[in-house]
C-alpha cells in the first residue's frame, strides 16, 4: 500500500503500470507553517498556489515543475 501524498506522483513516473483499486482509504490536510509576523509571505504562498490552480491531485504537476 502507497500512501496518498505519492501515489498520483509515482503512477505519472511510469504510467499504465499502477491502477488505484477502490476509493482511497484515507485523506490527508496538508499545510506550509510560516512565522506569525510573516503575513506578506503567506499572501505570496496562497497567491503562488492558486495561481498554480493547485487543487487535488495537482502535486504531480508542481513537483514536474519544480523538480
């Protein structure tokens, strides 16, 4: 079993190789901490990720991008 944050990632690696069966068993929140002071650089944070249109299953395509 492949945990949720990499599985999209490891099937795009080598697709056609890897089915997902059934319904994920469990779905993970995910956060970025800043510093308390630190408001223009979450503004930044939460603009660059939803310009990126980041939504689920959108890791795949910011780590191509970023890796």
């Amino acid at each position: 079993m492949q945990g949720n944050e990499t599985l999209p990632y490891l099937m795009a690696l080598d697709p056609n190789t890897f089915a997902p069966i059934g319904e994920p068993i469990e779905w993970t929140l995910m956060g970025i901490a800043t510093g308390r002071e630190e408001e223009q650089l979450r503004t930044a944070i939460a603009g660059a990720l939803r310009g990126a249109g980041y939504g689920p299953g959108d890791r795949v395509a910011l780590l191509s991008r970023n890796s």
